[in-house]
C-alpha cells in the first residue's frame, strides 16, 4: 500500500486521520486526552482541528521494513531487564553443562525458559511493542505449553528429515546415488526454508496441527514473499553465530568461559531471531490475516513521538492554526487554555511571536515579562538577550522581574554587551531599590566600567555611591579595597 503522510509533516507516516476534517495526522500532531476508569486509564486520540475522535490507519503505513530498522532489532535485547536475564540464564547452563542426566534435565528447563521469554518476545513484538518484555510470571513460566509445541514443532522436524533419509536411501537405487543425494539435501533445504514459517504460524495460530501443515506455513511464506527469504539469511546468521563466537574466543579463554560465552551469545541471539520474526509478522500482518490489537501498537509512539502532556496536545493544535494562518484563533486558544503561572516556554514563545505578528504591542509586552522568567529559568541566554533588548527597544520603561533582570544584566556583561548590561543593572537598580541584590548590582556595574569599558572615574562614582547608601552591608570592605586599586593605578 501506498503510504499516507501527515497533512503537517509531509515526511512524516501518518498514524491517524479525522473523517470530519478529511485530514490525515502523525502521532507528533494528534492530540491525547486521558479519561480515568475503575480498572485503567483510556486514552482517546483526538484530531488537533476539531477535537473530534481520530480514526488509527493500518499499521502498515508506519512500520519501516526490517531491513531498514536492522541495528534497532540487534540492540533489543540491550535492556537491563533481559541483560540480566541473559547473564543469568547463561551462567546456570554453564553451572549445569556436564554431560549427566541431571544436567541435562536442567539444561532443558532453561531451555524452556529461553524459549519461553522467546516467544513472548515474538508476540509482544507482533503486536507492535518494541520493547523486550520484563522478566515476570508471564513471560518466563504462564502458559509453558507453548514451549512443548515448540519442542513438539522441533521432534516433528527431526522425524521428517529422517523420513527424508530413509526415502531417498530408499530410492537411491533406481535414481542413483548422486541423485539421492540431491533429492535428499533439497528436501533438507526446503525442510529449513519452511521451518521459521511454522514457527510464526505456531506463534500466531498457537496451533501444532496448523504449523504442521504445509500447505498453511508455505502459503503464508509465499505471500510475504521476498522479504520471508531475506529473513532466513539473517536467521542463518544468527543460529550460526554463537559458535563463531566460541570458535574465535576459544585460543583465548579458558573452556569455562567457552561455555559462557557459547550460552550468552546463544541466548542473545535466539531472542534476536524471535524479535526478527515477531516484526516480520507486525509488517505482513495484514498480508498474512493476522490480527493487530490497535492499543498495542507502540512502535511509532516509542521511537517517533514526544512525551506527551497537556501543553504539547495544546501546541499541536496550536501548530495547526498556525500553519492555515488564523493566528487570532491560535491566540485567543493560548489564553483559553494556559494561565500565565502555568505557561510552557515552547506555548510562551509562540504566544509572543503571535502577538508579535498581530502588532499587539501592550499584550506583548507584558507578556514578555512572563516569557523572559521562563527563558532565564531554562537558561536559554541567547533567546532572553534578543527578546528583552527588543522589548526595551520598543518601551524603554520596560522592566522585567528584578531577580530576571539582574541576570539578564550578567548575561549582556558575558556575551560582551557592555552598554545592554549596564543598562539593565542601571534599570535594575530604580526598578527595584530595595531589592537585596542592589548593592551587588552597583558593584558589577562599577566592574563593567572599569574592566570593560576602560573608565575608572564612573566606576569609582558608582563603588562610592554603593558605599555611602550601604555603609553596613557585607559588600562594602570589597568595594572600599576596589576603589583603593582603582586610585593605586590611576
């Protein structure tokens, strides 16, 4: 199927469309609304125009193929949940490796185990969780019958390459025994080619019988198409990867270590396999009839979307009237839907930039004061200089909170604005004259002009003015030295 992207962001997949507005939305646009329930919460998913109810689309039009998302597929077992898991499966089988009857029981019980968490792995991952499954009761022991189809799945495989043996021993006198033995080697090729779709046939239809039967594992093989034989290249890969590890550790480390290493890296990649074939299964599952549970499909909510929360959904319903140019609409929706003591600085800047465009100067204005305070809180320097020299351009009795204020003044002397920031310690000081942080004001600002601005006779007019209004405050014995080195050298 063709792809449907976000009428927003045209690169982006859509995830959601809105019947009513006949428009499609990313999971970064819709907008999320919690509603609280005895047992759980719902999330309703509503479209950013008209808050109506948003329509999913097929899961198809967000899953990227396999292939494409080959580093992330590697990397999921990578979590400390399932790292743990690993390590720990991997040093009882190394505990438990000799070759003894109770050994070997316990070495099929953690098999089992593996198994287990394996097939959770490959049913989480069909329905669209990206994320390993913790390790709990459901995933390592609930329903472990699953587990003995598999094994059943495995016997029955054996039986019908032996039977394929014995066939072609067979009939290998009539045929000839070159052609017995090819006759026999394609049987075990097509045995290996059909086996990881019994598998997902087994995982979806969590029936023996249905992936037993060819007829069902190689029809839904062959509608997957090209894509199920890249995927058995990289199951060869990945089987036969724990014993190229060993064979290149083994010169290295010691045989304990070997069968470490041999069990880590099998229980790595088995569960790397069973990820493989879960998202083989969530790409085709429309093509293969397998049934998505829309509430599970996180995949591009967990790599894609931003935490969500009530300003975001207000700024993708911003972002929307933004961009069809009703900037009134889009203003009068700030001030419905923010106070000023909870504005976000991503909502506080597109409402000064709103405001800006709709030359609503006194709004503006004092609004700033509210967006400076979250631009100093977030240190964003860059983006508090630009806001509030031009705000002083246009008002020059504008005068942001005095605690902002005295470091916007700092951030003017760092960046080298030396007038800007004696300005502002300068507006700082009529602003707020019983402000505490005024006598250290008057010191900076007699800095800035001697250091700065080379001019020793304002800097000692302002360290005595600091000294005559606070003769008793701690700063004085500092700026008395100060006004002493600045005599020395002059």
């Amino acid at each position: 199927m063709d792809k449907i992207y976000c009428a927003y962001h045209p690169t982006k997949p859509a995830l959601w469309f809105c019947a009513g507005c006949d428009a499609y939305f990313c999971s970064e646009c819709i907008t999320k609304k919690e509603l609280g329930g005895f047992n759980k919460k719902t999330t309703m998913h509503l479209c950013p125009k008209c808050s109506s109810m948003a329509e999913r689309l097929a899961v198809e039009n967000i899953v990227e193929p396999f292939w494409s998302r080959l580093p992330k597929i590697f990397a999921y077992p990578l979590k400390t949940h399932s790292m743990i898991f690993m390590v720990t499966l991997s040093i009882f089988m190394t505990l438990f490796s000799s070759p003894d009857l109770f050994s070997k029981i316990i070495q099929s019980l953690l098999l089992g185990v593996l198994l287990k968490y394996c097939f959770s792995a490959l049913k989480a991952t069909a329905q669209g969780s990206m994320k390993a499954p913790e390790i709990n009761e459901q995933t390592i022991s609930e329903d472990f019958g699953v587990v003995v189809k598999y094994w059943g799945l495995g016997f029955l495989f054996f039986l019908a390459g032996m039977g394929c043996f014995l066939f072609t021993l067979g009939i290998s006198a009539n045929i000839g025994t070159s052609m017995g033995i090819f006759l026999f080697v394609s049987c075990i090729i097509f045995l290996l080619m059909i086996y990881p779709a019994m598998v997902i046939v087994l995982a979806t239809s969590d029936s023996l019988l249905s992936a037993i039967n060819p007829s069902i594992s190689v029809r839904m093989a062959w509608r997957i198409g090209p894509s199920y034989l890249l995927m058995l290249i990289f199951l060869v890969f990945l089987y036969s990867a724990p014993a190229t590890v060993v064979y290149l550790l083994q010169p290295f480390i010691p045989n304990i270590l070997i069968v470490f290493m041999f069990a880590l890296a099998n229980c790595y990649y088995t569960i790397v396999a069973h990820h493989l074939m879960g998202y083989l299964i969530l790409q085709y599952h429309d093509t293969i009839g397998y049934d998505v549970d829309p509430e599970e499909q996180d995949i591009y909510e967990q790599e894609h979307a931003p935490e969500k929360d009530a300003a975001h959904n207000l700024i993708n319903r911003l972002n929307v009237l933004i961009k069809e140019s009703r900037l009134d609409d889009a203003i009068e929706l700030i001030q419905a839907e923010m106070k000023p003591d909870m504005m976000n600085p991503d909502v506080a800047e597109r409402y000064y930039n709103l405001l800006k465009l709709k030359d609503r100067t006194p709004e503006m204005l004092a609004h700033a004061k509210v967006y400076l305070d979250l631009l100093v809180k977030g240190n964003r320097k860059d983006t508090f200089r630009a806001v509030y020299l031009e705000c002083v351009a246009i008002d020059p009795g504008f005068c942001p909170r005095a605690t902002t204020l005295f470091k916007i003044a700092g951030s003017m002397n760092e960046c080298g604005n030396f007038h800007a920031a004696l300005e502002a310690y300068n507006r700082f000081i009529k602003g707020s004259p019983d402000d505490p942080l005024v006598p250290k004001a008057y010191f900076l600002a007699a800095g800035v002009f001697y250091e700065k601005m080379l001019n020793p006779e304002k800097a000692s007019k302002t360290l005595q003015r600091l000294i005559r209004i606070f003769p008793n405050h701690e700063i004085v014995p500092y700026a008395q030295r100060y006004l002493r080195q600045i005599g020395q050298q002059g």
